[in-house]
C-alpha cells in the first residue's frame, strides 16, 4: 500500500453532508413554524379585540339628541377569559371621546363601516394591539360616524406564541435526531456497493486474474470496466511471458538431449581420464539445464492449468506413490533410499492429477538433489485436519532463509550456491496447492538437520 | 415685618406642600406601629378598619420586627384618588373594591410580584401576578331574629320576592339596602347582581315600592335589623356581620343558596412603592393568612380557601379581570344608576 495514501472518508462526507441538510431543514422548519405560530396567536387576539369591539359598537345607540353607550359585560370578559392582559378602549364621536381613555390613540384614517383596522403600538408602558371600528348611528335626521378603539397587551400572545415555539424547537431537534440516524444508514446503504466491489476484489488470490463481475452500482462500472481491462491487460501479458518462456524453455531442451547423448557417445569413445572427467561435468551441466528447463516447462503448465482447474477425483497416496516409483531410478545414482510410509485406504479429493502430480516431482526432485549420497528421504501420508502429503531429506536444510519467500518463483535458499538450481520447485508446489485450496508447510527437519515440505490439501 | 411673616408663612407652605404632597384625598384614619427595632417603614393605605387589621399587622411585626407600620384607611374611592390621581407614596394598596383594585392594574398603577407564596392562590384569586385576593367575603342577607320568628327566612331569591308581595304591608319601610350611589361595595355588588340574577330589577323595584331606607355601610344595617329597626337587610357583607354577632344580639346571617356573590379584599403593589421587600413580605403573609387560624379569629376576615367554595356552590366568587373594568365606565354607571334610581327611589 505504499504510496497509496487514505485521504477523507466518503462515508464521513455523506454523514457530515446529510446531517447539515437536516439541521438545516430543522432550523428553516423551527423558523417556519416560528413565524406560523407567532402570525396565529395574532390573528386569535385581533379575532377576539375585533369581536368585543363590534361588541361594543352594537352597544351604541340614539338617546333622544345624543349618542349613548351601554358597554357590554361580555365585551371586556371575553377579553379577560383568554388571558390576563391589559384592555384599553375609546369610544369617539365628532372628535370628542364618549367614554374610555382619553389618551388611546386611535388610528381611524380610512376605517370606514363594515371595515376594521389593527394597529400595534405602545401605550403606558406596554406594547398593545389594537383594534378601530366605525359605526354610525342616526340622530333624528342626522347620521354620526362613531368610532370604537380597543387595544390588549399582548402577553396571551406572547404565551400561546412562546408554547408553539417550544412544541417546535423539540419537533426540530427530534426531527433533527432522526435524520442523522438515518443519514448514518443512508451513507452505509449507499456505501454498500462499493465495498462489495472492493471486497470482491480484496478477496481474490494472487493469480487470480479473472475480470470483476457481479452487480455493480452505475457510477463504479467505469471504474470496475478500468480495473478488469486492466486485470485483462496484466493476464495477457503474464500469459504471454510464460508462454515465451515455455517456448524458450522447450527449445532449449530439445537440442539439449541431442547434445547430451552425443556427449555420451563421446564419453564412452575417450580414454583419457581427465577427458572423461571434463565431458561427465559437462554432462551433468546439461542435465542441471534440461531440468532447469523442465520446471520452467512445467510452471508455464501450472499457471496454465490452475486457470481453468479442471477437477477429476484424484487419489493423493496413489499419485505419491507412483511420483516415488518415477524418481527412484534418480535417487539410486546417490545411493538415497525412500523410505515410504502410506496409509491403507487411498486419500480422495478433486482435482488435477497432471497438476498435483508436478508439485510433488518438484519437491521429491529438490530433496534428491539437495541429499548428500547415502543418506534416506521420508515420503509419509497422514491425516492432520486434512490430507498430508509430506517429504523429509537429511540435506542442508534451508538454512537461515525465510521459510515464507521459500516459496516465490526464482527465490532459493541462501546455503545452495553451489548448486544449479531454479528456484522455480517450491513455486509450483505451492501455485498448485494454492489451486487446490490447500497450503504448503516447509519446516526444518526435526529429527537433524535437513528439510521438510509437506503438501496439505483439505479434506472433502 | 410683615413682608419676613408673609415669607415664613410661605416658606411653611412650601415646606408642607413637599412633607405632605398628596394631602388631597380624604383619609378617614392614620394609625402608626412603631417598629419592634429598627427603621424601615412599611406604608399601607387600606379600606380596612383597624379592628380587623391590628392584629395582622402585629403577628407580621412580630416576623418583620424591623419593620414600622404606617397604616392609612380610607374610603375606596379616595384609595382610587390617592394612587390615581395623586400618585401617593404607598408600598402596599388594600382594597374591598375589586374593581378599582383591578382598573389600578389595568391601568398600570400596580407591580407585578410572584413568590412560592402567591403561587398557592387559585387562579381565580389572582390578576397579572399583580391582584391579589387574600379574603373572601359573601354578600348576605342579615335578618331580624324577632321578625322572622313565626314566619320561614326566605332561602332564595324567589322565596324572599313571593314573601315581600303578599307581606307588603309588613315590610314597608323595614328592608334596608346599600345606596349604590355612594357605597362602593354596595355599587360592586349590585352590579354583580344585575349580572347574574334575572330577578336583581324586579327584587330593587319591589324594595323601592316598600320605601326601602338606604344605608351607607353595612355597620348601619346590622345595627338596625339588630334593634328591629329592619326586617332584614340586604347584600350586606357577610364578613362583618359576622364579626359582629358575638357583641349584638337580634340578627343572624342568611346565604342567599341561589346565589351568593363573593368580594375578594385584594392588595396590590403600587408604582410608587420605596420598601418593595417588606411589602412582598406583606402579601406573602396575606396570602397564606389560612395558615393562621388564630388571625382570621382575630381579623373576622375569611381567607380566600377553595375547599370552602367548593362546598357551597352557591358561592361565586367575583371574578378578577377586565370585566370589572365594564361597570366603571362612565356612561355605564349613569345608565345602571339611572335605573336603580328610577327603580329604587319612588316619590
């Protein structure tokens, strides 16, 4: 992950982002309701000041040559059932005040009958609502306009405003709560893709090169399309390194043979024994090469096949068995006995005998050549929580190397300079039993020096 | 010589006229306790007799021993003028007129006070946290024990208007009433009357048939139905006719069980308030003032207790509010005296 640096979280921006639309949401709502709540209690009190006005206004009426007033009881309690405000009122004629404040104003101007007009002011000390009518009332043959002002504080209205306010403020931050909680859930729900994406491909193997498929969310396919003609493009060109490689290797082994067996002919022709000596190295190099070129061959093979693993049933024991059978002739040119040591029943599984078959020559082949003559090599089988196919030589071991890179292709133990050798045996074992979903186990020898491989693969 | 007299005399004036700025209203009595120690002063002015509130006045000095009272009694108009008009130095105004007391408030002569105190009042008992009720005190009918001896006292007032038609006779000129006119009280109940009893105008036009005498003040009624004077009288404060039945014989108390108004005596903080903490003590000690029964004893003065409301739902009490302002209206009040005139007074 060098050079890959995490930089802000999109999780983080989605929640940060939902939850300042909620409280933006639950403050424009607070305010809203804010203005609704204050704009009603007005619209109640000046319904009730214009009630007890009109009230007041039938009240007036004609008393021989003079407008008189019998001001209603329910005028003035009304406006004292609601709340406990101050009223004022002014009954006006002519511009000379009937009853009432003297000092109320009253805002007249263009009140005409059937119409009302509110007004807000501050009058002794207190900030009131008012409310002005205009009746007229005939004397004998005469009509006068009188005008009736009644104003209220407005402390009902302020109580009733300040209540809604707090229904609001706790709705708001309810509200508020509720859409963080589900701004939480929506970035999870909307974040869900891509780690099923990313998840996907986190997942895969080291050689699997397969393209991403899978449902995938429209903004991530330019993405995933990128990342498969990618994989795409990477597979292409490993296929086409091993197959160069195979090619190379093939055709180097072919003229290979052809110049081994003329080096026997040779061999057997000299006399001399410093010439013999010379063509043995030589033989002995080219047979270094050939199999040098052999697991070349044969990993070009298993990154071929584990492709497209093909799965028949295969028996583990048979297979080691008749691996042991094939290299014993090679093991007898250093007087190297196999000791085998098999169970009765076979071990069954699926999969690719050619493949599995490979894996065990290669590490049966290593522990040959890194024996020194005469000494055992122990092939055992055994059941441990899956089937154990296992090799253990009395060689050098692999001395202070890292048992964990033992395995990557062309890494060889640090103590074996002195021989020709790949690095490529260990690499195919483990390509194929990680083919097969199984693991390779490389430990020291416990019983001396030496080494000790074992191919595990999974029961079924 | 006569220049340097004319100067002092002008100079006492002056003098008075800052030692005694509002001297024009009228005060019937001014009753002075000195403090227990100490030199605050708590300035009262109350239509209150002093008989009812001497002993109020001593069990608060007796917690406030700091504390000196002042206590001036007047007529609830002239408390009305005081605060009013003249804009007195008073820290607490006590009043029987709910009315006035309420307009006070309305027009923005009273401060408003709360405490844990005023908080136990029922709502009724209380206006803008500024009016106070601490007494509730019906109004009732006192009757003569000698008159109504061998005949039923009416309970109702259907009852007491059937038995002043057929006794007419009987009753001329021995039922007495307040004169709304003068009396404040009289006027607040009378008014209440007229709004809550169909039968007010045809109760006041019968008493005007029977030449009903006018009184002043309950004191005069009690007195005369005691002496057997009147048959009864009515709308009489039941709180003082009740404080008087232990010294005068001759009456008792009848609550009317159709409907009985209920005056709330109420105090309130005036504007122009200097000892505002002992005033609020004040009010705090009223207004709990059903936690000493000893005081009410002493007093004659109920306190406001809804439990005893609530046993007799006769009992209405007035109600504090914007409607007591309707009845001070000056064209109202010529209109409804006009009719209680006309009602009343028959040549």
């Amino acid at each position: 992950m060098k050079g890959l640096i995490a930089k802000g979280s999109i999780r983080r921006r989605l929640v940060l982002q939902l939850g300042a639309v909620a409280a933006i949401l639950s403050i424009a709502f607070f305010l809203v309701v804010q203005v609704v709540a204050d704009r009603a209690a007005q619209d109640t009190q000046d319904n009730i000041i214009a009630a007890a006005a009109t009230a007041i206004a039938d009240a007036l009426y004609a008393d021989r040559d003079r407008v008189m007033l019998e001001l209603p009881y329910s005028a003035f309690s009304m406006l004292g059932s609601i709340s406990q405000d101050r009223v004022f009122y002014r009954v006006v004629e002519r511009g000379q005040t009937l009853t009432g404040y003297d000092d109320l104003p009253i805002a007249d101007s263009g009140v005409s009958k059937n119409t009302r007009r509110f007004a807000s002011f501050t009058y002794r000390g207190e900030m009131v609502r008012a409310v002005t009518v205009v009746r007229s009332v005939s004397l004998r043959d005469e009509r006068r306009a009188v005008t009736v002002t009644v104003a209220q504080t407005q402390r009902g209205r302020a109580v009733i405003s300040s209540r809604i306010t707090a229904t609001a403020t706790a709705i708001a931050a309810v509200f508020f709560m509720v859409a963080t909680g589900l701004s939480f859930w929506a970035a999870q729900a909307a974040l869900r893709p891509i780690n099923r994406v990313a998840r996907s491909v986190a997942r895969r193997g080291p050689n699997d090169l397969r393209p991403v498929v899978g449902e995938t969310p429209t903004e991530l396919v330019p993405l995933v399309g990128a990342l498969n003609s990618f994989i795409a493009r990477l597979r292409v060109s490993l296929l086409r390194s091993e197959e160069f490689i195979a090619d190379a290797a093939h055709r180097v082994r072919t003229p290979l043979a052809t110049v081994r067996a003329q080096a026997e002919l040779t061999h057997r022709r000299l006399n001399k024994p410093e010439h013999k000596k010379a063509i043995r190295e030589m033989i002995r190099a080219i047979d270094e090469s050939s199999r040098s070129a052999g697991q070349l061959l044969d990993h070009a093979m298993v990154t071929f096949r584990t492709d497209s693993l093909e799965k028949t049933p295969v028996d583990l024991v048979g297979l080691l068995a008749e691996t042991c059978d094939r290299l014993a002739p090679t093991a007898d040119l250093k007087d190297i006995d196999i000791l085998r040591d098999f169970p009765e029943g076979p071990f069954e599984i699926q999969g690719d005998p050619v493949l599995i078959q490979s894996a065990l020559r290669n590490i049966l082949d290593n522990a040959i050549k890194y024996s020194p003559d005469d000494s055992q090599i122990t092939v055992r089988a055994f059941e441990d929580d899956g089937f154990w196919l296992q090799v253990r030589d009395q060689g050098r071991g692999f001395g202070d190397a890292d048992l964990g890179k033992l395995s990557q292709r062309f890494s060889r133990g640090a103590n074996v300079a002195d021989i020709v050798g790949s690095g490529l045996g260990l690499t195919i074992a483990d390509e194929v039993v990680g083919a097969h979903f199984g693991r390779l186990v490389i430990s020291k020898n416990k019983k001396g020096t030496g080494a000790c491989v074992s191919l595990v693969f999974a029961q079924p | 010589m006569c220049i340097a007299r004319f100067c002092a005399a002008l100079g006492a004036v002056a003098l008075m006229s800052v030692a005694f700025p509002m001297s024009a209203f009228e005060v019937e009595e001014r009753h002075h306790f000195p403090a227990i120690a100490g030199d605050e002063v708590l300035r009262i002015i109350s239509t209150a007799d002093e008989d009812a509130f001497e002993p109020i006045i001593r069990a608060y000095q007796a917690q406030n021993p700091a504390v000196a009272v002042d206590y001036t009694i007047a007529s609830s108009t002239e408390v009305m003028r005081a605060i009013y008009d003249e804009g007195a130095a008073f820290d607490l105004v006590i009043s029987s007129a709910m009315d006035l007391q309420t307009k006070l408030a309305n027009d923005g002569f009273a401060l408003a006070y709360t405490s844990a105190q005023t908080a136990t009042l029922p709502d009724w008992a209380i206006w803008r946290d500024q009016v106070f009720a601490f007494t509730q005190e019906p109004a009732v009918l006192v009757v003569s024990e000698a008159f109504f001896a061998e005949i039923g006292v009416p309970k109702n007032r259907r009852d007491l208007i059937n038995l002043l038609r057929r006794e007419s006779a009987w009753f001329q000129g021995r039922v007495g009433t307040y004169d709304v006119r003068t009396s404040g009280l009289g006027y607040l109940f009378a008014t209440q009357d007229s709004r809550n009893i169909e039968s007010y105008w045809r109760l006041t036009e019968l008493m005007g048939g029977l030449n009903s005498p006018l009184y002043c003040c309950s004191s005069d009624m009690i007195r005369d139905v005691a002496s057997g004077k009147l048959a009864f009288a009515y709308n009489v404060l039941g709180s003082y006719a009740a404080s008087r039945l232990p010294e005068t014989k001759g009456f008792h108390i009848v609550e009317l069980e159709d409907f009985t108004s209920v005056m709330l005596r109420t105090v309130l903080v005036p504007v122009g308030v200097e000892n505002q903490p002992a005033a609020h003590r004040m009010i705090d000690f009223l207004v709990t003032m059903k936690d000493r029964p000893d005081l009410v004893a002493a007093s004659g003065l109920p306190p406001v207790d809804e439990a005893a409301l609530d046993a007799n739902t006769a009992m209405r009490p007035i109600r504090l509010g914007p409607g007591l302002l309707v009845f001070l209206d000056r064209l109202k009040r010529d209109r409804f005296l006009e009719n209680w005139e006309n009602s009343i007074v028959q040549d």
